[in-house]
C-alpha cells in the first residue's frame, strides 16, 4: 500500500485508568485489524463511488472505471469532472469542462455521454438510482436552501422535488431523502416519488446533515449531538438507532469535542446490512480510519487505521469497501484509491521492514518512522521506539526522542497469515542539543568610561565568544568590558557546542560626556527648514534652510552629520550637524522620502520611485564620504520607508504593493520579499535584529502594526494600531514599541513581548514622525497640522512638553541623534 499513508503522533498518557484504556484499546485494534481483510489500491485520485463490480473516481478531472472482474481502470473521455455517483452501467458527475456547470450522464456500454444543464449550479452534486438521477441547485437566500431536481434520463423529464440543504440529498428505489429547515434546526425528509407525498424521518430535530438510504433504513449525522454522531432511522418500524456515540468524553484527552465519539465528517455510506465510516480521530473507541458498522451484530470494526486527522471518504457495495483520502483536510498525501474485499482474506504474512528520514541529530530529535513491509499487506503495526515507548499502532510514526543517547528500535507488522518483526540496534543516535545563545547586560547606555557586566543566559552552550564590537574579544563566560570612547556598539554572543553555533546581539550606547544633546532634527515641510531640538532642555537651538518640502531625517552615529530628504526638489540635503549648516546637496530622483543610515556611517539609503517608469523603483546607495550613488537595488511599487539593521548587513524597505522587501546589504541585492497589508509606511528593527516593526493601513480606522521574524522573513503577528499608523520606533531595550497614528491624533504603545497595545496617548493633530532617545526616556512626536512637537516620558507614557517648530513638520525616520554633536 505504499509511502502515502504516513505519520501519526500519539499523545503521551499518564494514570494508571490511560494505561488500562491504552492496554484495552491495542488489545482490541490488534485482534480486530489482523483478522481484517485483504486491501488492494487499484489506482490514483479522490471521490471514489462502487456499485456492482464497477468503481468510478476523478483523477485530475477526469473520470476512470475500474473494472473489479476484469482488474482494468479505463479513463472516460471527461475534463473538470467531480462528484461522480454510479448505478448500473451509467454514470454522473459534475461537469464545469465548458465553464458553465451542468451534470454529465454517462452509459459504460455504449460510450454514450449527455449533459443536464437545466437547474445545474456550481454547488450540485449528484445522486443515483436506476433511471433517476437526483442534485440540488438554485441557492435561496431568504430560506437558506437549495432546489432539489430530479431526472428521469430515460424520458429527460425533469421535476422539482422540494427545497433542501445543498449536498444532503440521496435516493433509493422510489425514495428520496434529503436535510431541509424543519421543527427547529434541520429534520430529514422522505419524498415518495410515486404518492409525492413527504414526511418526516427523523424522530427529533438538531443540526440534521447528509443522509443515506438503503432498503427502509435512513442514516444520517448530527453534529448537534456529537461531532460525527451517525444515527439510523427505520422508516417501518420507525426505531432509531445510535450508529457512534453521542456526547461521549473522549477518555484519551478528557473533554468533548472534535474528537469526541465518531467524528466521521461527512464520509459515510450504507448498503445491504453495513454501514461504512470514517474516524479523523482517535479516542477509546478506536484510531482514526475506516471502520464497518454491522447492523445486525450493532458492532463496528475497523478496516484500517491511519494517522489522526486523516479523512478517508468511505463507499460501499455488498461486501467491498472503496475509499480515497480527502486531501482538502489534514496532512497525509496519498491520492490512492483503495478497495477492501471483507469477503478475501490475505494469504500472504507480511515481511517487517521500515526506513526513518534520519537517523541522527540533537534533542529533541523529532524522527518519521515509515512502514517499508514487503510480502502481505499488513494490516496492524507495533512500534518500539527503545526509551519505554511501545505500541504506535499506525503504518507510519512519528516519535521526539528527548534525551540523548542511542536507540534500538523495532516494528511488528502482521495480518491473518502471520506476522514479523524487525530490530535495528543503536539506529536513532540523538545527540546534545543545539546551543541557543542569550545574555543579559546590567546597563545599555551611558556616559565613559561605561563598565558592563555581561551575564550568559544560553542553553546548551560549552564555549563563548564575545565581541564587544569595539576591536575587544572575550572568551569568559560573564565578562566585563569598559567603553572609553563614545559611540554605538553591536555586542554579539556566539555560543557553542559539539553540534553548532548560535549567536545574539545587542547595541550599547557610549554618550559624550558632555551636558547638552543629543539633538532632534524636525523637518519642517511646510518652511523648507529644519528645526535643531536640545532634548536635555527641549529648547530649538537652530532653524536650518534646506530643500523644498523636507520629509525624512536620518542622523550619523557619530552624530556630525543629518540627512534629510526633500520632497519636491527630488534631492538630499547634508548638514553639518556642528556647524548647523547645509553643506552639499545630493539629486536622488522622484519624491524622496524615508531615508536610513547604516550603523557604521558610511552608507546613506534612499527609497527613489521613478514615476515615469515604475518599473525602475529603486533603493540608493550614498557614499557618505563622496556624497556620491555607488549603487542602485531594484525594488517594488513607489518604496516609501526604510531602515538598516544595527549590524549593517540587511536593509527593510516598505512597498505600495503591499510588500516588505530585504536586501543584503554584502551583494546589494533582494533576498526575501515579505507581504503585509495596505499602505506600508513606516519600518523600524528591535535593537537584536530579530524583529521588524510595519506601519500599514487597512482602511476604515484599521490600523495594524505587522511584526516580522527577520530570521523566517515572514510576518508571526499583526497588532491593531489606531487610524492610519504612519511611522514606527523601538526604544532601546526593544520592550516597547510606539506607532503615531496620522488620522487619530495618537500615539499607539506596543509591548514588544505580547505583541499587544497597552497605552494610547492622545498628541497633536496628524502625528507623523516619532523617534526614542538613547537613553530610551523620551519620545518625540512631529505632530503635522498642530505645528509642534510632543515629548513622552517613556516610564509614564504621559506627554511631558509640548514645544512650537515650523509649519508642518515631519521628520520621516529615526530624526534623534544618538550623540551630541
């Protein structure tokens, strides 16, 4: 049966009533299973249907017939086909080949093939029985139902039945029963073809789907009563009777729920005196697979077992069983097309084999164990794994080994014939984990000499290196380094053991010792100047002239130099930060706006838009010794923000087109491009790398703060923010997070560890920039339409000042200096 039907993970069970229930439960699966018949795939694809020696599926769309005397599979002639149903030599399926659905009638014979187009929607899938075929279609909104349709193809008279629920119809003889609204919730309906009288089949009334007939038996699910709860009703007798359990505790996990009982989905069918199903899950009375009900005996028994959360889709005829898996749902992949004969048994013991996609690696080591069985089919399967964890009955496994060490594992596989077993000594060699490296510093700025206590945190780890980004190195496990030079330094750990390395980083800042600064560089866009800010006193110590509606501001490490984009003049002024003077003007093109600074200095990013040529959005790259373009990346529709990681390798540009791109910055070329929501704007990096911060606006006041693994390059949270949240800032310990939202008149606080919002504080009118201090007390906000400039004290989130500046200011980017100049 081969290397589709792979892997299942069963829970651990604890207690001495799990140990007795687990021993009942393989007791019963192992007996029942081996004494199961002989399963045989006859071919590839999904919604296979049986009657008499014929067994129809889909296969890409198109139709096969597999002859089940003769063992041939024949594909018909059809395209875009689903939902194919059988009774004799015709067969119908859903046909959309044409682009307008419509059912195709189908004569095994003589190769004949009709379309019913009348009252055929997208929704219809068909049922049949002799001459009449029956379906639903002509979805009503007012009494949420469907039109039920029947044809009589050997005349092509077509009748309206009654309105019903879309897929929940079947027929029998002269008999069609299908789910409608009824008492309550839903009932089950029994249309009489020849009296066209209806009646009510169901003796209560609950969330009543999807019946079957045969004979005077209706079956049904209510997943009202229990996920999966089959009933059978006899229409002449009028008894019902329980099929699976309803509102059972699952014993193996101890609540109610998707797994609780049957959990059969909607793959059921019945014929003669059996009733086939499907289990998902796995509780105390059986694994998940395909299981015969016995209406005479009241007894289930499984045909074969399969990981949990597969979904088989059961149908059958007389003695034989036909089932495919339902790919829309769970993880197996197999598209086989499996029959069981309950009347054959297998002849052939099985030859005990498996294989294991590795054999080797640190804890946890998570292995997939997959069944490689030769000679007979086995139909149960004993997995020990070597460290007290026995009886994974399932054809393929799943198991985490823990701990270290090596582990003899074996599999016994049998059938009716016999069994086998196999052992493979020392076959699973787990070593010692992975390191994972993490510190912890006493302080994370101040003035020289800085001493810093650094406090190793790893897991795992036997070695350590240190480099404390000043040309200083360590190899101690918690050493201590003094800073005698201002500055901002990336301090990064590795550590280690025999398997790898790991690494973390962090920033300090070194400030200069001195009583003024550092400064903030408000772009004021309505008067063409920027506005210098003393954050020690908050008073404006310059007013500076530069280009035609300035927008963005990035500052030099170093804090000697200020970057500042204009908008209209399509060029970047340089100002000497200790002269507070414009000292060049640099041409960058189309409408520049945000604009970054690499930590070492040396390179200046600008997002450029082209707007005669759209596709020629580029990131430029500025020399800051040469004020020169040294090159040019490629990126997406009208780049808006950007930032550079502290460690200079990576730079985040935020996208129209609704993307992040990340460009290395070693190549200068894109390595991952990352979709978020509408309008992203501003893009800001926790002090360890290893999240991104986006600002993008949904619309319709929803605002949302997109969080990016920069190790996975894919977005793990989005955190609601207020009215069009335009720009970002982390403050240096990387634990909070604070948005302006543009359209609110607020500043959104994100705590960077719960991705959540615990603070929103009102500021001026159409806030737009903001930027933390170094020392991470203080926040500045430009407030555009206010003309002013709000300062927050981070350990009350409380506006603390609020100072005049030009008109409208902006201040695009991280606009604070991280020294005094």
């Amino acid at each position: 049966m081969g290397s589709g039907l792979v892997n299942i993970n069963k829970r651990s069970y604890s207690g001495a009533l799990a140990s007795i229930i687990l021993f009942f439960l393989f007791s019963i699966l192992f007996s029942t299973v081996a004494s199961a018949a002989q399963v045989t795939k006859i071919g590839n694809g999904t919604d296979p249907a049986i009657h008499g020696n014929k067994v129809v599926w889909t296969d890409n769309g198109v139709i096969h017939v597999y002859d089940l005397t003769a063992r041939t599979d024949t594909a018909v002639d059809s395209s875009a086909a689903s939902h194919p149903a059988i009774y004799g030599n015709k067969i119908v399926w859903h046909d959309n080949s044409s682009g307008t659905p419509r059912l195709a009638v189908y004569d095994i014979s003589t190769a004949a093939k009709t379309y019913i187009i009348q009252n055929v929607d997208q929704y219809s899938k068909p049922a049949i029985y002799g001459r009449r075929i029956v379906w639903s279609a002509d979805y009503n909104e007012s009494t949420h139902n469907h039109s039920i349709y029947m044809r009589d193809i050997s005349n092509s008279t077509q009748t309206w039945i009654a309105e019903g629920e879309g897929y929940s119809l079947d027929i029998y003889g002269t008999k069609i029963v299908y789910s409608a609204e009824g008492r309550s919730m839903r009932d089950i309906f029994l249309y009489d073809i020849t009296t066209k009288k209806t009646i009510t089949v169901s003796p209560y009334s609950g969330s009543i789907q999807i019946p079957h007939m045969y004979g005077n038996k209706v079956i049904w699910i209510d997943n009202y009563i229990g996920s999966g709860y089959i009933e059978m009703y006899d229409v002449v007798t009028k008894k019902a009777t329980k099929v699976t359990s309803d509102h059972t505790v699952n014993t193996l996990n101890g609540f109610e729920g998707l797994e609780t009982g049957c959990d059969t989905g909607a793959h059921f069918d019945i014929n003669g005196d059996k009733i086939v199903y499907s289990k998902t899950g796995d509780d105390q009375f059986g694994y998940a697979g395909v299981y015969v009900y016995d209406i005479p005996s009241a007894k289930s028994t499984p045909v074969y077992i399969y990981p949990e959360g597969t979904y088989t889709t059961p149908d059958i005829y007389n003695n034989t069983i036909v089932w495919g898996i339902d790919s829309k749902y769970g993880t197996v992949n197999d598209t086989g097309i499996y029959i069981c004969d309950l009347s054959v048994t297998n002849t052939l013991p099985p030859v005990a084999e498996f294989t294991a996609n590795t054999t080797y690696g640190a804890a946890p080591l998570v292995v997939l164990f997959t069944d490689t069985s030769t000679g007979g089919v086995p139909t149960s399967w004993i997995w020990d794994f070597g460290d007290e964890i026995y009886s994974k009955h399932a054809m393929s496994a799943t198991h985490t080994f823990t701990k270290p060490g090596n582990y003899t594992i074996s599999l016994t596989v049998g059938n009716d014939a016999g069994n086998s077993k196999v052992m493979k000594p020392n076959y699973i060699v787990v070593t010692n984990p992975f390191p994972v490296a993490n510190f912890s510093i006493n302080v994370t700025h101040g003035y020289p000499p800085l001493s810093i206590q650094f406090t190793d945190l790893s897991q795992n780890a036997t070695g350590w290196c240190w480099d404390f980004g000043d040309g200083n190195n360590s190899t101690q496990r918690n050493p201590v380094h003094e800073y005698t030079d201002p500055g901002i330094y990336s301090v990064n750990l590795t550590a280690s053991n025999e398997n790898g390395t790991d690494s973390r980083l962090t920033t300090i800042t070194v400030m200069q010792p001195v009583g003024v600064g550092p400064y903030a560089y408000i772009a004021n866009s309505g008067d063409n100047t920027v506005s210098v800010i003393d954050t020690a006193t908050n008073n404006v110590t310059a007013i500076i002239p530069v280009g035609n509606s300035p927008r963005g501001v990035a500052v030099t490490p170093d804090g000697k130099k200020v970057y500042v984009t204009n908008f209209f003049d399509d060029t970047i002024s340089v100002i000497d930060a200790t002269k507070n003077k414009v000292t060049a003007t640099i041409p960058v093109g189309d409408a520049p706006h945000g604009v970054s600074i690499s930590p070492d200095g040396k390179k200046v990013c600008v997002p450029h838009s082209d707007v005669g040529n759209p596709s020629n959005n580029t990131i430029l790259i500025i020399d800051t010794a040469t004020n020169e373009v040294e090159a040019t990346v490629l990126v997406g529709v009208v780049p808006f923000g950007v930032a550079v990681t502290l460690d200079g390798k990576k730079v985040y540009v935020t996208n129209d087109d609704k993307t992040v791109l990340v460009i290395d910055t070693a190549t200068n070329t894109v390595i991952a491009t990352i979709p978020v929501g509408n309008n992203p704007r501003g893009v800001a990096i926790s002090p360890d790398g290893k999240r991104v911060y986006v600002a993008c606006d949904e619309g319709s006041n929803n605002g949302y703060i997109y969080v990016i693994d920069a190790v996975k390059n894919k977005v793990t949270a989005t955190v609601p923010a207020g009215e069009f949240p335009s720009e970002v800032a982390v403050t240096p310990d990387g634990k909070s997070v604070y948005v302006t939202n543009f359209l609110g008149g607020t500043i959104s606080v994100i705590d960077a560890t719960k991705n959540k919002v615990t603070a929103t504080i009102p500021v001026g009118n159409s806030p737009s920039g903001v930027a933390v201090t170094p020392d991470g007390k203080s926040v500045y906000v430009t407030n555009g339409l206010s003309n002013t400039i709000s300062v927050i004290d981070t350990s009350t989130n409380k506006v603390t000042a609020t100072m005049n500046v030009g008109r409208s200011p902006n201040s695009f980017g991280q606009f604070i200096g991280s020294l005094q100049a």
